[in-house]
C-alpha cells in the first residue's frame, strides 16, 4: 500500500509514542518517532518532507522552543501541537509561532488523521517550491568564479562580445564558459536561465 505522507512523531511518552505509531502507521503513513526534540533537530537536514506532531510539553526543549527553531530553518513543514489539559494557552502561543493546530489529549484518532491529512495537503506545495529553490540555489554553487561572471553577465543581458570585453578574454573563451553554465544550470535558454536566478534570488524583482 503506497504511503500516505511521512510524519514524524515528537514525544518523550513512550507509550504515547508506540500508541501514535499504529494508529498512523494502519492509517497508511510512514512514521518515523523521535522521544526528544532535540533528536528530531538534529535529524531534520535528513528528512523528506512531512507533517510533525509534537506533545507541548517535554524535558529539555518543549513544544514552543521547537517551533521557535523551526522558524530560523528553510523548509515547509507543518506541525500540529498536541497539548494537555489546560495547556490552551500554550497551544494559542504554539500557533501564533507557526502551527497549523493543535489537539488537546485524549483527542479522537480520526480527528489527529485528518488533521495531518489537510496539513500535508496544504504544505506540500510550498515544500516543493522551496526544494526546487533549494536545488537551483545548490546548482549556482557549482559553478566555478568564472563561470558566475559570465552568468552574471548573461542574466544582465550582455551579449557574448561584451562579456569578454569586461574580463579580457576572447568571446571564444566566453562561448565555452557559456556552454558550461548553461550544462551546470539545467538551462535549455537564456530566458529559463533568467528564471533560474530570479528564483536564486541573484536578481532583483
């Protein structure tokens, strides 16, 4: 049965943890637990996309410093707080600092499985902007000093002759670093290249 989405379950109950693993895991998706916050920070530049379900409340770093790191970090993923009895008011601080929601223990299981359901739905397609931005962010780093001068130079809209004017080398030569750049950027023209570095932030809107 193919996965419903991955989620990642923060909680230092174990048997809480064990608990939220079936119910998930039977629902179709691939979890993967974490007994610490901590852990699961230190695991994140790893993971693959998917929604967090976090207890509020745990030794170390709890629920709200979670969403506090998670907001210095590149990435889209959601997470919904789960909270104890008169914890709403960290659950009000919880959202305000990023989460989708919160679900107040006991909850009713097919409430917490909707619930992510409707969070990956919604998250997923910025997730997937920000990876493509983080790909085409990866590709500018592979090119060599020259070759981002000549990229600079083409997303300014010099011409060939002009570039090689600037740097003292023959348009020949630019012709070359030209090839390589569009080769490393994935360009198929000069105007996806354009787009390329819109989308890296190397020009102005």
């Amino acid at each position: 049965m193919p996965s419903n989405g991955k989620v990642y379950v923060i909680d230092d109950d174990e048997a809480m943890r064990d608990s939220l693993s079936f119910l998930l895991e039977s629902a179709g998706f691939d979890v993967t637990l974490f007994e610490s916050a901590l852990k699961f920070l230190d695991a994140l530049p790893e993971l693959a996309f998917g929604c967090v379900v976090s207890d509020v409340r745990m030794p170390g770093l709890d629920g709200i410093e979670l969403l506090k790191r998670m907001k210095t970090r590149p990435g889209a993923f959601p997470i919904i707080i789960m909270t104890g009895h008169g914890d709403i008011p960290l659950a009000v601080e919880a959202m305000k600092l990023g989460a989708i929601d919160f679900l107040e223990k006991p909850f009713e299981d097919d409430r917490l499985i909707t619930m992510i359901e409707m969070a990956v739905q919604r998250a997923a397609p910025a997730a997937k902007n920000q990876a493509l931005t983080q790909d085409i962010v990866a590709r500018v780093a592979t090119l060599s000093p020259r070759e981002r001068q000549v990229m600079d130079g083409l997303i300014a809209g010099l011409s060939n002759k002009l570039i090689a004017r600037d740097y003292d080398i023959s348009p020949r030569t630019i012709e070359v670093y030209r090839a390589n750049v569009m080769t490393k950027m994935q360009a198929n023209s000069l105007s996806e290249l354009v787009r390329f570095a819109m989308r890296a932030g190397l020009l102005n809107d």
